[in-house]
C-alpha cells in the first residue's frame, strides 16, 4: 500500500479511527482506550471547510470501550454518559434511552427508572418535537418498569393474603402503578412496531383487573392490523389468550391458521395438528395433514418424535379409511423428490436406530408407506426392530406389507 | 532617526521624512532619493505615533488588544522558526541577514501593490515604533522600525482629518471580523495578486534562507523537522502576544489543518525567488552538501549501503552532468530550466545505480545475492562481499517497523493546542464549554489507557536510520564490498549485468501531464519498489516524485540510445 505522506486534520483522525476500530475487534481495550484519547480532540470545530460531528462516533465507542474495559466501573460510565448527554442536544433523548438499558443490564432498576423519569422531564425547543420517536420510547420504558414494580407488589400481595395479612399500602401502590403502567404502555402499542414485551405486560394487566374486552381488542389489533409489521409472536399471543378463557375451536384454528402461513415450523403446529386431526370436519383434517407436513419440512424437526409420531398417526389413519389418499398424494408430489435423501437415508436409518428407537419406529411408518416395504429406511429398521423382538415392529411390519399397494398408487 | 549620514547640500544630521518615505534635510529641504523601509524581525506593541504623515494608530481596544496587521503575524512566525533554525544548528546569519532582507523585500514588493479599497478610499496601513522603546538598537543590526505602505497615487497627500478618519473606517469595519486590522481585507483581496501570504510560504521562505546560505538541510529535512515540532508551525500563533487577538478570519490564515506538502513549499519558493527578482543564488558546488556526490554519501550510509556504491553515483553524476554548477544552482525566474530537487536528485541517483548493478527485476538481484553468497564462503580476506538478500532483510525489517511507528504517531497526532480560538465572541462560550468537555474526556480515557507515558519528542536528528560497524550481528552494510557481484573486464571492475530497464520509454509533458511519468506499484518489479519506498520513507514523499526522477535520470543516461533508434524494447545493453 502506498503511504501518503499529506497528512491533514481529517485524514490523521480518521487514521486515528481505523486505529480504534482494530484494537476494538480484537477486544484490546487499553489500545483502544488510548487512541479514543487521541481522537477526542476532534470534537472541537476544525478549520477546515467540512464539519463532521464526530460526537456520536466518540460515544458509541467509548460505551464500548467503558463496558468491556476491565478498569472500568459503572460511576464510570455514568460519568461518561451525562457528558455525552451534554455534548449533543439532538441525541439527548438517544443517550437517556441507551443509559437506561444499561443500567437495566447491570440490574439497576430504580437508577434507570430515575434516569427515564428525568428524561420524560427533559424540554428543549423544537428539538422536543423532533425526537418524539424517542420521547415516546421513554414513556413505553417507564411503563414496563411501572408494569415491573405493580408485578413485584402483586407477588407481595398474594403471599400476604396465603399467610392471611392484608396491606392496604401495598395494595394502594399497586394500583397507582397499574394505573401508571397501563397508560404509557397502551400508548406505545397504538404506533404499529414490534412491541412484544409490552402488548404482553399490557395484556397481563388488563386481564388482571378482569377487563377482558380490552385485552382481546388489543391482541386482535396487534395481531391482525395490516399497518403492524407481520409478526408471528402477535399471533401467538392471542391464540394463547384465546385457549385461556376457552374460546371456540373455531377462533383457535383461525388464529393458528395465521401461524401457519407465517411460520409453518412453529412448536405450536404441533398442538394444531392436533386438534386438526381430531375434527370431524374434513377440510380441517385435510389442513391439518398439510400443516404437519411442512412442519417436517425444517431440519430443525428431523429427529421430533413428536411431530413424526403425529403424521404416522395420521397417514396410518388415512391408510386405514382407505378415503383420502389423494390428499397423500398431493402432499408427496413436493416432497418425493427430496424427503428420501433428508428423511430416509440408510445413513439415517442407522443413526436414528441407534440413537432413538420411537423415532426411527414412526419415521419407519410413514418411510413404509410413502416409499414402499422395499425402502432402505425401512427395511433397515423393520430389520433391525422385528430382531428386538419387540411387538410393534412386527406389527408395523404386518402393515405396511399389507398397504403396499397403496405407496404405488402415491408414487405414481 | 537613525539615518545618521551628513546630508550632501548642508552637511547637517537632521531628518525628516517626506510622505512619500524619502528622507529630507530638515535645515536645506534637500530630499533624498534614500527610502526608509527596513524591517526589524521583532514586534512591539507600540504606544507612542510618530507623527509623520499625522496618522493615529488606535489605542487599546475593549478586550486589551491592540492593532496588529497580518504581516506582522507572519513576522513573527518567521521569527519564531528562524531562531528554531538557529537552535538547530543552522548559522546565525540566516536569522539577522538573509531572512530578514528576503522578508524586507517581500513587503516591499507587495505593499506596492497593497491597496484597501473599502468605499474608494485609499488608506494607509500604518504601524510605527518608536525607537527608543526598541530593545535591539545597536548601531550594526538593521534598526527597528515602521513598515511604511506606499498608496497607489504617491503624490497624494492627505489630510489630516481625512487620513485619521479614514483609518478608524477601516478599523471599525474589520475589527468585528478578525482580530487583525486587516484580516479580512486580507483573504478578501484580490486573486490576481501574486503571493499572498500563506502559513506554508513562511517554510518557503526559511527554505529559501537555507539554500541561498547553502545551509547544510534539505527540504524534506526541514519538513520533517517541522512535522517532529523541532520547528514552530502548527499552533505557532499561540507565541503571538497577549494583545495581538486571533478570531475571526485571522483564523483562516494563521490556523493550518494539513502538513505542508513538498511539493507545494517548493514550487512557492520558486514562485517567491522569481517575484523577489532575486539574483543567481550562490553556486551549489561540490564541496557543498546539497551537491548529489555528497547527498548520496548521505543517503547511502542511511539506507545502510556499501560505501563502495558511492564511486559508482559519481560516475553516474558526472556523465549526466548534473554535477554542474549551472545545473544546481537556482536560477530564480528561469522557466528553462528544470529546477533541481536536491533529495530527491540524489536518491534517485542512487536508484538508478542499484538497478545498474542488481537490475531489480524480482530475479537477478536474487541471482546475483546467491553468486555473492557462494563468493563469499571462500572469501577470507578483506571485508565480506555485499549480498543483497541479507541487505534486504535487514532493511525490510527495520522500515516495516519505522514506517508502522510512523503510522500510528501520525494516527496520534495531536493537533490542538492550549490556547482557543473562535470565530466570534458569541461562539466563545460554547467553544469554552466544549474545550473543557474535550479535557474531561481525554482524561477520564487517559487513564484507561494503562500505564502509556506520552509520547517524546525525538531528538532532532540528521538521521533517521543509523547503522553501526560495531554491531556484531552483521547488520551493518556500509563496509561490505561490491566485488562479490563485479567482475574484471580489461583491467575495469564492471557490473555483472550486462542489462538494464528503463523505468519509462518515453516522459510526459510536465506541463499538461503534470508528471513525467506514472508510478504505480503493480507495473513495476517488487525490488523496485521496494527501494523507492525506502526512499519515500526518509524523505517523507510520495514514491512518484522519486519516480519520476529516476526517469529523467535515465534518459539522460541513455540518451544516445534512445536518440539512436525510433523503436526499441525496454531491455537495453549498457
């Protein structure tokens, strides 16, 4: 590399920051502490034409810098921070924000309370208006922690009442935290985003003083308001607040439904296949033979007895009915392709033998009836099953022979 | 005052001056052709006016400053640097005489031309001082004095009224804006007014200085004695007096953001000399250091190369004839001419001599180290045949490690100073506020930084590499002989390589191209490029500048050969 030997106020400082950067990706943060102090004079207006505020550089890493330092204390940072609070009106609010996560970070929960209490204080011109954004995050925060406080008195409170004692003030704070809460949190979650953590202490809330209606208005909106970026965890909320106050199947599967669509590997399309399969309505269990398969879509299902035992079950109950295989069918047009190489390899066959045999019992299953009794999977471990002598494997054996016409007329 | 000849007409001691600055016999009348424009180099705040064209310098202003001009400013600097100079070594001259006369005519040269023109009126930019509050008044060094501006009309003659007020109108109008009186007409002036001065031209004027004394520095040393703070430049202004207030646009002119360039200092200097109408500098000899025979002497002990190498520079150094006087020696105003660049000269020199003896391309040297190597496991007498593989890895060793040094001292480099400047007094209060944030957090970081102890000013030093024949380990090269990789041919030692590569077949048009030739480092052999960053390094230039050199050099070289054929290759036989 050619080195330029112009040097000038900008080029030398951002040497300076190529320096700090470095030192910081391999965690030498007395290196970096060094050149940061090189770097800091470049906070004063220089003479030349451009001017690049190099603040927020400098407090980004020097948060960095104070977190991971090993001489360095939490009074430290601190100390650091208010003056960074002073050094840029325009990100004042920003740095409250960061400040308070910190302290939340390092358990210091009243500190940070006091921290987003004076910055909800905090009034400066028009720069109020323009960092609302911000504004309003701070409100939402002192809700959640109000929401934290109302949910350590209320433990309070119920351990008083096992032990028989009452506490009226505890009782009283309780309330005017609710009360606090609720406000700041209903307020945050009405600005479509991401506000999980909060619409589930919102919800908590609401459903603690019984007001239900609210709770299911707030979930529903959260969940199905086309401005609220798409979000599987909205939906899961509500299909947990449903199943609660045991609402109909109906708007249970239409939650889930949802679920499907947005995360088809959802731990939660277990207990839909489910319930799916139980119903005596046939568009439902076709939906529920679909689901189960694309769950076994996701590598991160491969070896779930769970959710292998699930579409045996129900693959053996279509067989069965002998109604229906062409749902089978449609299903394996997809797959047939590339199952036999993810699912049902010799290779597989043998590690799941040997490493869980009810896994390797219901993949068998199904192995046997997709693939024929001629599959490597499931010669393999019908092999190696009906030599244990245990009763199911020859049972399963007995099956699939029978049924294997019908993996012809699947394949086909 | 000082003026002590007897006047001619009636041989008294008594004179005035005219407002034209010449003076007249105060008994007979008789004028004088005799002007009074010396300069002293220092600066003192005057109280008391001298009356002669009747102008009235302001008092102290609000805030305790006083009237100060920008030249003034720049006087000072030069000042400064000149007794830096002085403390280096440099000879004593250079501040009392040389400086001083160059700075003398410069402001001759541009008050001519000086004229504030605000609303059409014509003012007189004064400043006196008087002489017997002048500290340095011996009867030998140059009195101290005024800087008289000539106006544009010279038989015009004003009044005293108007004059007086005409300078409080120029004062009030540029107070606001610049601590100096003339800041911002300064910056505002026009642009086809040559050589305004700037903070780099005051290095071109102490370069100047140096070579007209044939001082024994060149200017990539005294640029990096600059950038190594031997030498005032950066924050000098903090040396001006309590009175003499910066703000406004004298911070444009007297605050510097960059280092200053070589080339740029160079070409001001030329540019400078020719505005001077300065006559034929002294002859560059070569018993002088500047001349490539003892420059390279120089350069070959500090790139640690055999001292035999230096027979073979001057023999390159003569057939070239760039060992002429006329050639080195400045020419002020001779566009002709091709101005010389002492360092850069004599490193490229030594360039071409390497690519003479090794070829440098990526192969032979290596060939040849090997050839020297085998030579030298039979040599018992005398000293060890240079090899230039170990030369290699010694060297490559020690500028990796002075070059990452350097890298990281100019990443550190501190560019602020004690004393705070703002633009106006609305901005100081923040300015203040932020100063001391500044301070708070290179303290509170200071102390993360583990025990670092601040980095030293290094000694000024002529060298930045040193090598020692006492060193055991064999690292020093500079007694190490050529014989290992020469042979005998008639009697003559002559090189081994019989080849050469030119660096460029043809120059560029330096006028259009703005360069002779084009250095990128992928067109050109890895050892090649090796020695001239070697010599980028310890001249603190970009590796072009040498380049290009190196290209002028061989054309000369091999002038009859390029002369002899319209095509050729590359290779060429000596």
């Amino acid at each position: 590399s050619s080195h330029e030997y112009k040097l000038n106020f900008k080029k030398s400082k951002e040497m300076c920051l190529s320096y700090i950067q470095d030192a910081m990706l391999q965690k030498q943060w007395k290196r970096a502490a060094e050149f940061l102090t090189f770097y800091i004079e470049s906070l004063e207006k220089d003479f030349s034409r451009e001017y690049t505020s190099p603040s927020e550089v400098i407090w980004r890493i020097g948060t960095e810098i104070l977190c991971h330092h090993s001489h360095s204390s939490m009074k430290e940072f601190n100390s650091f921070t208010e003056q960074m609070k002073t050094l840029g009106v325009k990100r004042y609010l920003k740095v409250c924000l960061e400040h308070t996560f910190h302290l939340l970070c390092n358990g210091l929960i009243d500190e940070a309370y006091r921290n987003l209490s004076l910055a909800e204080s905090w009034r400066f011109g028009e720069q109020t208006v323009i960092q609302g954004k911000e504004m309003k995050l701070i409100k939402a925060y002192r809700g959640l922690l109000d929401y934290y406080s109302w949910s350590k008195q209320k433990n309070i409170l119920l351990e008083h009442g096992q032990d028989g004692f009452e506490d009226l003030s505890v009782e009283q704070e309780m309330h005017g935290c609710f009360r606090k809460a609720a406000v700041n949190l209903k307020e945050i979650i009405k600005i479509p985003g991401v506000w999980d953590l909060f619409v589930k202490c919102y919800v908590d809330l609401l459903e603690f003083y019984g007001d239900h209606n609210e709770a299911r208005q707030v979930l529903n909106e959260y969940a199905y308001n086309s401005k609220f970026p798409a979000n599987p965890n909205a939906h899961v909320y509500l299909y947990q607040f449903l199943k609660r106050h045991g609402e109909s199947k109906k708007s249970l599967i239409s939650a889930l439904k949802i679920l499907h669509d947005i995360v088809p590997s959802h731990e939660l399309m277990i207990d839909f296949n489910i319930m799916l399969q139980k119903s005596k309505k046939r568009k439902r269990r076709r939906l529920g033979l679909e689901v189960i398969f694309a769950v076994l879509d996701y590598a991160g299902w491969k070896e779930n007895v769970k959710a292998w035992s699930c579409l045996a079950r129900q693959v053996k109950q279509i067989v069965i009915s002998e109604k229906h295989l062409d749902w089978i069918k449609q299903e394996w047009n997809s797959r047939k392709d590339w199952w036999p190489a993810f699912h049902f390899s010799r290779y597989l066959a043998k590690k799941n033998w040997q490493e869980n045999e009810s896994l390797s019992y219901e993949k068998a299953l199904v192995a046997g009836i997709l693939l024929g009794k001629d599959c490597k999977y499931f010669k393999y471990v019908s092999h190696h099953g009906c030599k244990t002598q245990a009763k199911r494997f020859r049972i399963l054996k007995k099956f699939v022979n029978k049924h294997n016409p019908v993996y012809v007329r699947i394949s086909g | 005052r000082d003026f002590n000849e007897r006047c001619a007409q009636c041989s008294e001691v008594n004179w005035g001056l005219t407002d034209g600055g010449r003076f007249y016999c105060r008994s007979c009348h008789n004028v004088t052709e005799i002007t009074r424009e010396v300069v002293n180099t220092d600066f003192i705040c005057n109280t008391r006016i001298q009356t002669i064209s009747k102008g009235l310098r302001k008092q102290e202003k609000t805030d305790g400053g006083c009237e100060w001009y920008v030249c003034e400013g720049f006087q000072l600097i030069l000042k400064k640097q000149a007794e830096a100079l002085e403390a280096l070594g440099v000879c004593p001259q250079m501040k009392d005489e040389v400086l001083c006369n160059f700075w003398r005519r410069y402001l001759q040269k541009t008050k001519q031309a000086y004229c504030n023109t605000t609303a059409g009126e014509t003012v007189k930019a004064l400043s006196v001082c008087d002489s017997s509050t002048d500290v340095d008044s011996e009867p030998e060094r140059p009195s101290p004095l005024h800087l008289l501006s000539l106006s544009e009309s010279e038989g015009d003659l004003q009044t005293d009224s108007s004059f007086a007020s005409s300078i409080s109108k120029v004062s009030e109008s540029t107070s606001v804006c610049s601590g100096s009186v003339d800041g911002s007409l300064y910056l505002m002036k026009n642009r086809k007014e040559k050589l305004r001065m700037t903070m780099p031209m005051t290095l071109s004027f102490c370069y100047m200085a140096l070579l007209w004394l044939r001082e024994p520095m060149t200017l990539s040393d005294l640029l990096r004695f600059v950038a190594e703070g031997h030498i005032p430049y950066l924050n000098v202004f903090q040396h001006f007096p309590e009175k003499m207030k910066l703000y406004g646009f004298d911070l444009k002119i007297f605050c510097v953001e960059s280092w200053p360039v070589y080339e740029e200092v160079y070409n001001k200097m030329l540019e400078l000399a020719a505005f001077l109408d300065l006559p034929r500098f002294p002859d560059i000899t070569d018993s002088c250091f500047l001349h490539p025979d003892m420059l390279s002497m120089k350069y070959l002990m500090e790139a640690n190369l055999p001292d035999e190498l230096h027979n073979w520079t001057c023999r390159v150094v003569k057939k070239i004839c760039i060992g002429e006087a006329d050639f080195l020696t400045l020419v002020p105003g001779n566009n002709s001419t091709r101005n010389v660049k002492y360092d850069v000269l004599a490193a490229a020199v030594i360039v071409v001599v390497l690519k003479l003896l090794f070829l440098l391309d990526d192969h032979y040297e290596w060939l040849l180290s090997d050839f020297a190597e085998e030579r030298n496991k039979n040599n018992k007498e005398g000293g060890p045949y240079f090899e230039f593989k170990k030369w290699y890895k010694v060297i490559k060793c020690s500028l990796d490690v002075k070059q990452k040094k350097l890298d990281e001292e100019r990443a550190k480099y501190l560019w602020r100073c004690e004393k705070l400047l703002f633009y106006s007094d609305k901005k100081k209060s923040k300015v203040l506020k932020r100063r001391q944030t500044v301070v708070n957090l290179q303290n509170q970081f200071g102390k993360l930084s583990g025990s670092v102890l601040p980095a030293e000013k290094p000694n000024p030093s002529s060298f930045q590499l040193s090598w020692s024949e006492e060193n055991t380990d064999g690292s020093c090269f500079h007694g190490h002989s050529l014989k290992g990789i020469l042979q005998e041919k008639c009697g003559l030692l002559t090189t081994m390589n019989p080849d050469y590569w030119l660096c460029t077949v043809k120059l560029c048009n330096e006028k259009m191209c703005g360069h002779l030739a084009h250095y990128g480092e992928v067109d050109f052999p890895q050892s090649y490029n090796f020695v001239i960053r070697l010599f980028s390094f310890l001249l603190r230039i970009q590796p072009s500048y040498i380049h290009d050199e190196v290209c002028v050099i061989e054309h000369k070289l091999f002038n009859k050969k390029l002369c002899k054929k319209p095509k050729y290759n590359t290779g060429l036989r000596k």
